[in-house]
C-alpha cells in the first residue's frame, strides 16, 4: 500500500480477489496457531475497500457499475485508499488520531490540510463502528457503549486500590527521557542528511549496471 501510495504501480494491490484471499488466508494462519499480526491485514484491508467503494464500480464483477465517475480520477483513488489505511489502523488499535498519522508519516507522500480532516473523520468513524459491533458481539445487554478497544487489546494496568501510576517526583525522569529522545532523532537527521548529500555527490554519478 505504501508503494501504491507512492505511485508504483502494483498488479492488483487493491482488488476484491486481494481482500478475498488476505481475508481468508489470515483467518486459516490465525486458526492454525501461525504468528500473524492483524495490523498488516487491517491496513491493506482498509485500503481495499477505500479503493473500491467510492468507484462505484467493480473489476472483478464487471456488471457492478453505477456509472458514477466524480471519483475515478487517481487523485481520488489515491486520497481514499489514504482514507482506507487510516482506518485500518484506527480499527486495529482503536486510535484515530494514530491511523491519522500513520497515513500521514508512514504511508502518503500527497497530502494537504482538506485530507487531513477527511482521514481523520474515517478512521473516526472506523473506529466508532468497531466499538459498536464489538458490544454488540460481547456485550449483548449494552451494544451502544464505546468503551471497547480496538481489535488489538494489550490489557490494562491495574496496581491496586492505593497505588499511584506516577508521582511529582517522576516527571524530572520523563522530562530527560524526552531531551534524550529529542537530541537522538535530531543526530539521526543530521547523519542521513550528511549520508544523502555524500551519496548525492559521489555515489550517484556512478554507473553500477554498465559492463566491465
């Protein structure tokens, strides 16, 4: 998806026989006891279905076609399929705000301050649903409760009745925690950009593919 994203070309990436077959296979690798994470599916899932419904139409079934074409330009697919990430996310990990940024960070390299709200407001909505469907499933007597995480649920913390989680005393350790996080990523940036500018002007003149 992130290649798709990014305008490499990828025979049938987004294509309901994909789904099908992502769907299908990661269900059997879970029932067989495989390591299979749910993010990954959840993701290109989401993806899938961001590229296919807006088109009102399908290749698969060639007869499914409303004829509806305002978002068949790649523009659109794109923005969508960025939409479908965003939601996968948000349903794996019950975090909107997270699917926002992992299709801000990590998967698009065409964004504006438009999709941003757009996105968001899908894997809002994804992740909205999700909860619903989940007391529904679990929780037959409160199916309107959104209190449900998402499909991924690491446990939650509990220490006791007269436990605190953190103190005053624990925030000088956070503060330096994070001035350490800072000036690590800010020496990271640095040495990629002095590697860059290295390959840039010594590396990239070179023809590795001609004949020796």
């Amino acid at each position: 998806i992130k290649c798709y994203l990014n305008g490499v070309r990828v025979p049938n990436v987004a294509r309901f026989k994909t789904l099908f077959a992502k769907a299908v296979g990661v269900l059997f690798s879970v029932a067989g006891g495989f390591l299979v994470g749910k993010e990954g599916p959840m993701i290109h899932s989401g993806a899938i279905l961001g590229a296919s419904i807006p088109q009102l139409h399908s290749v698969t079934f060639p007869k499914v076609d409303l004829r509806y074409k305002a978002f068949r330009t790649d523009r659109y697919k794109r923005d969508f399929v960025s939409a479908g990430a965003a939601a996968g996310v948000a349903a794996a990990f019950g975090a909107p705000i997270g699917g926002t940024l992992f299709s801000l960070e990590e998967g698009s390299s065409f964004w504006n301050q438009a999709l941003t709200w757009r996105v968001f407001f899908c894997a809002m909505t994804s992740s909205f649903f999700l909860n619903i469907f989940r007391a529904a499933a679990f929780h037959s007597s409160s199916w309107l409760t959104v209190g449900n995480p998402g499909l991924l649920d690491f446990g939650q913390f509990d220490c006791g009745e007269n436990c605190r989680l953190w103190s005053l005393s624990n925030l000088g350790i956070f503060i330096v925690m994070a001035i350490g996080g800072g000036l690590l990523g800010a020496l990271f940036n640095f040495i990629n950009t002095k590697l860059t500018i290295y390959r840039l002007k010594h590396l990239a003149k070179r023809h590795w593919l001609a004949p020796f």
